[in-house]
C-alpha cells in the first residue's frame, strides 16, 4: 500500500497520518473484500468466466468472475456502477425485535420506490439541459418537489399548509468547463464544476501553469511559487463530498493567499464523479459572497491525469472558463401536512428536499421515509394517534435565505415552544458502507454507519440509541447536534435524527447506493421512538434542563 499510494504523491509518514487523523472518515482501507476489478485495459462488465474454474470469484449474487479484488485496474465511481452495484434483497437483514411485529408494515422498498420519483425530478432538471441540474432551491424543479410533497400528503388524508417566501439573491451558475493541454493534445475535464459561492472568470477564459499541491497543508505550499498558476488541491472526505479536508486543513485559504489564478479541488473518491461542494464548509475559509478566485472540483480520475501530465514534464497548461450569475427574484415554498392526534401536542417530521444532482440520499431518501411513516400514521384510527403529527417539507437547506425551517423558527415560535413536543429529522437515510481498496473503491452489503443525536432529557438520550442499536441501525460511537436542516430548529424543542453524509452533493448520490432494507430499518426505528415517547409526558421527554431559544438567522 505505501508504495501505491507514493505513486500518488504520499509519503509513509502522510499515509499514517491520513489514517490517523482522518478515521472518521465512513470510507475505510480494507485488506479483504468480496468484489471482483474491471480489467486492466478497460472499464465496465468483467469478461465471462469460466464456470466450471473452482478457483473463479464469486460476486454476492453468485456470478462467476473472472478476477478477485486484487488484480485489475482500481474500480471507482461512478464509472464502475455495474462491477460494484449490490440489488437490495442481498443487503444483510435482520428480523424485528420480539412484539414490535406491526412495524413491518413500514416497508422499506416503498421507500425506495417513492425516492426514485423524487429523483426523476431531478433528472428532469438535467435532461432539460442545465448544466448545473437537481432540485435546485427556486427553480421550476424545486416547485415540481413542492408539488409532489403536497400531492402525496393529501392524498395520504392530511391537512396541507404551503406558502412562498422569496429568495435572497442567488448564486447561479450558468456554464462553465474546463480542459488542459499536454504534449500539443487537450483533454477536456469533464467532471469540473463550480465550488459554490466561486467567482466567474469574468474576462474569459483564464488559463494558467498548473501545480500540484497535495493535500494543500503548509508543509505542501512551503517553497512554491503558486502566484498566478491553477492550484490543484487533493481533497479527502471527510466524512463525506461535501465534507472535505481542504476546508478544514486550511488548503483552499492557503492557496487563495498565495496568489493562486485558479483552483481545483480534485476530489478523493476514486472515479470520474462530479461534485458541488462548497469551500467555506468547516469554517476555514473567511470569504465575503464569493470567493477571491475561481474554484472548481474535479474527480480524483482527471485530477490524477493532470498530475500525471505535471509529473511528465513540458509545457502543461490549464484553462477554466465560468459564467456566474448572482440571480434576483426567485421563490420557494414550505409545505406542512398535519396528522391530527388524540391531543394538540405535536411531533414535527422533517425533512428537506432541495438537492444537486440526482440527490438520492440527499435527500430524496428522508422525503420518502418521511411519506412512508406519515402513510404508516394515517393508516391507524385516530384513537392509536396519542399526539398530532406535523410533516415539513422543507425547500432550502443548502440555499441561503429566510426561508423553509428558519422562517419557521422565527415565526412559529409559539407553536415549537408551547405544542411541539418533539422533532425528528429525515435526512441521508442510509448509504451502501464503501471501503477503499488498492486505490479504489469496493462496496459491501450493509448501510455504513450514520451520525445520530438526541437532544432532550438524558431518558431521551438514552432512547433514541438503544432504539436505533436494536434495530441494526449502525451509528457513530458519539452523538452530535442535530444536523442538517434539523440542524435549524434543534434549539427549539427536544429533538432526534440520524444522518449519513459520504455521497452526498455528488453524482455517486444515486439509487444505486440507498438501500431499501437498512432505509426501512431506520423508518421502523423511528416509529419505535415515537410511539415510546408517546407514553411519556412532555416534561419527560425535555427534561429539566432544555429551554427552548429561538437564535436569529446568520
């Protein structure tokens, strides 16, 4: 492994360091794995094996293949979907605990089914050609989202509340694309995209020297000159796309004040993905609206083929081209559907709909758990209903603006305070648990473990991961604060969720990675919260010590 990973620029030490300071990382070295590689001279289906060969590989399916998981070239995503997708019936699967048998009505391939329309509409979004697609706060794919949800819940029964608050100014992009030359030929880099809140390059196209910078610390930038070049930055997830190590190393700061023309941030997961991330995550980047220069990602394939390209020698240059639009005048709306209970007290069921690209986990998944455990309520008469339930669907999580979750909690504050005994957040369900391998990627059949929280009373702390523990929900070793769009109102009453944040804000967020059984557990697990706290009083579940504040937007 040393030797491989020099190959990309790391030393032993680095390697340890890696390991070390990023183990929290969901997206593990491992020595052992059940996959076959794509072989060495080409991608996609492996060739046919031998079916008789007692020394073949086998897949989870059962197929014959013709190499095991240490030969052939580094399989990635998403280039490699068929040599590492798993169907869901051989994810592993547990039974229900002993008496809570009427959970099973809470079905975890109608969540998947419901998510896959949530993605169709983002798909939309990219099939009607915009370059920058999803369910993007504003546009006409987030009103279709609005108009799904809506749909949904009255047909479900419930009472529906929906209006429209207006936008702050948006960053839009509207094109862009990238490319570099060597040795006289250009090679476009398909995978760029804008890193939010990047400037355009107003003037044109800017093309520069490229340098490679590893992992951007200062150690990497001591000694070079970087002033007026395209800084190429190697970014590891941590946890996940949108969580990288450039924002909290310091890398993208460092390489803005070093005089940098332009920068790309060469995402760590081996593949030819795009990704929208945004350089401010983590805090380290102090920027106003929009960076000091243009940014961009691009996947760890064609990062690596420009540092190839450096390592060759010659004369190698880079050229990035951005039209960016701050865009006035957009719209978004909030949904609300109430389930009425036995009382007027409420549990609020959130969750967020806007998203980049397909957005199957982020988070399409949350939206369709939350549609299934609403369809799970409403299908109970009235009298197993102790308290009232509240679903929002929010519109922008990862738009600004005073909208959705926050114009909530600053206009509802009397209900959250007085009504709402305790909130629950449906975002980034589950994901397929992925292991780095040689290089690449190797997938397995159980969810990868997920952030989880509790906040209330300590009986309410001890639920929410005994629940989750007896219902095979893997989690981290510690709880966190609420995250997320929950993230909005967890000051404001008791509150729980889980998240699962490794392939979110890229093009490896599909179906492909959202299993349907570990999507049901954590629906079932919920319900189980829910109706055990439906036995406790109020005070039970906020305990003495949770005051609800109601922080003004930043």
């Amino acid at each position: 492994m040393h030797r491989r990973f020099a190959q990309h620029g790391f030393s032993r030490g680095a390697i340890i360091s890696i390991v070390t300071v990023l183990s929290g990382v969901s997206l593990f070295f491992c020595s052992g794995a059940t996959f076959a590689r794509a072989p060495q001279n080409g991608g996609g289906a492996a060739a046919p094996a031998d079916q008789d060969d007692p020394h073949n590989f086998i897949d989870l399916s059962g197929n014959n293949i013709p190499q095991g998981p240490g030969e052939g070239r580094a399989l990635g995503l998403p280039r490699d979907r068929d040599r590492l997708y798993i169907p869901d019936e051989n994810y592993i699967q547990m039974p229900l605990p002993a008496g809570d048998e009427k959970y099973a009505k809470i079905d975890g391939m109608a969540i998947k089914k419901t998510e896959g329309e949530i993605v169709a509409i983002s798909e939309k979004s990219r099939d009607d050609g915009n370059q920058y697609w999803g369910r993007i706060s504003g546009t006409p794919y987030d009103h279709m989202t609005s108009d799904f949800m809506e749909a949904r819940y009255k047909k479900l029964g419930l009472e529906t509340k929906r209006w429209s608050n207006d936008l702050p100014p948006q960053w839009f992009p509207q094109s862009w694309d990238a490319s570099f030359s060597a040795d006289g030929k250009t090679i476009p880099l398909k995978s760029a995209a804008p890193v939010g809140d990047s400037v355009g390059t107003t003037n044109g196209p800017v093309e520069a020297e490229p340098v490679w910078v590893g992992l951007g610390f200062a150690a990497d930038f001591k000694g070079r000159d970087v002033k007026g070049k395209a800084v190429f930055v190697y970014t590891w997830p941590t946890d996940g796309g949108i969580f990288t190590s450039s924002s909290w190393t310091g890398a993208y700061q460092r390489a803005l004040d070093s005089g940098a023309a332009m920068v790309f941030l060469v995402q760590g997961f081996p593949g030819d993905q795009e990704s929208m991330m945004f350089a401010n995550h983590g805090g380290s980047v102090k920027m106003g609206p929009l960076s000091a220069v243009p940014a961009m990602t691009i996947s760890h394939d064609e990062g690596f083929a420009v540092r190839e390209a450096i390592e060759h020698g010659g004369d190698v240059k880079v050229r990035m081209r951005l039209d960016v639009k701050i865009v006035p005048g957009l719209h978004t709306d909030t949904v609300l559907a109430t389930l009425p209970g036995q009382s007027d007290e409420t549990i609020l069921v959130m969750a967020h709909h806007d998203a980049y690209f397909q957005g199957a986990t982020d988070n399409a998944s949350g939206m369709a758990m939350s549609l299934e455990l609403a369809r799970y309520y409403a299908s109970l008469p009235k009298s197993q209903r102790p308290r009232t339930m509240v679903f929002e669907d929010s519109p922008t999580h990862h738009s600004p603006g005073f909208v959705g979750s926050v114009w909530i909690r600053m206009n509802m504050q009397d209900w959250l305070a007085n009504k709402v005994v305790l909130i629950a957040n449906c975002e980034h369900v589950a994901e397929t648990q992925i292991y780095y391998f040689n290089g690449g990627l190797l997938t397995s059949d159980t969810a990868s473990a997920r952030r989880w929280s509790a906040e209330g009373s300590d009986a309410l702390k001890k639920l929410v991961p005994a629940t989750l523990r007896q219902y095979g929900v893997a989690v981290h070793m510690t709880s966190s604060t609420l995250g997320g769009d929950g993230g909005q109102l967890r000051t404001t009453a008791p509150s729980f969720g889980v998240i699962d944040n490794i392939l979110n804000h890229t093009t490896m967020d599909t179906l492909d990675w959202t299993p349907a059984y570990p999507m049901g557990m954590v629906a079932r697990a919920y319900a189980k919260i829910f109706d055990t706290t439906n036995k406790m009083t109020r005070e039970e579940i906020r305990g003495p010590n949770f005051h609800p504040t109601f922080p003004a937007p930043r």
